[in-house]
C-alpha cells in the first residue's frame, strides 16, 4: 500500500523520525518495523530519506527540542494554516515533513 501511495503521489522526497525507545517493549518493536517498512519503500522509490531525531524535529518545529505534543500540533498548525490535522500522530507526520523541508533548504544553500 506504501509502495502504492508513492507511485501515485510521486513525493520528491521521504523522511521519518529515528526511533527512540518507549517504556513498553512491544510498541518500540512494532515501531521499528514500521519505520523499516518506510525506509525499504522510500530507497524502492528512488527517494533519499532523511532522519531526524525527535528532539531536532520538535527544535526545527516549535523552536524547543523538548516541546510538549500539544506545542508541536500548535505549530504545525500554525505553519500550515487551513490544513486540517487528524490527531497527534498526522501533527506528528507533518512535523518530520516540516524538518525535512528546513534542512533540504538549508543543505541547498550551503554548497
């Protein structure tokens, strides 16, 4: 479906928070999976995938690297004005996305 979803929307690019781990074992395995399913579809596609650590991701977001999710979906919000969000986990999405797009501008113009 993943594979799918890229080829239909033919994004120039892919990134996905490094994996932290979380209190509960189970959760930070299936993340790993997931994140490893992105990753293998993301290089299938051709696409160079960036990877951030939370803490940058909420730095390049809400301006703190220990922002609350509540902040991070405030600016998220903020940043993209009349996107609707669905919850904390596409607040979260977009926010990668936003880190993304901060250091693809940043690599482009340090040569």
């Amino acid at each position: 479906m993943l594979s799918a979803l890229l080829i239909d929307h033919a994004p120039d690019a892919c990134a996905v928070e490094e994996v932290f781990v979380n209190a509960n074992p189970q959760s930070t395995l299936k993340l790993g999976q997931a994140r490893g399913v992105v990753l293998c579809a993301g290089a299938r596609a051709g696409l160079d995938v960036g990877e951030y650590a939370t803490r940058l991701i909420k730095k390049a977001v809400v301006g703190v690297g220990g922002a609350e999710k509540v902040q991070v979906h405030a600016m998220v919000s903020r940043l993209l004005p009349g996107v609707k969000i669905d919850g904390p986990d596409a607040a979260d999405a977009l926010a990668v996305a936003i880190c993304h797009a901060h250091h693809l501008a940043s690599a482009r113009r340090i040569p």
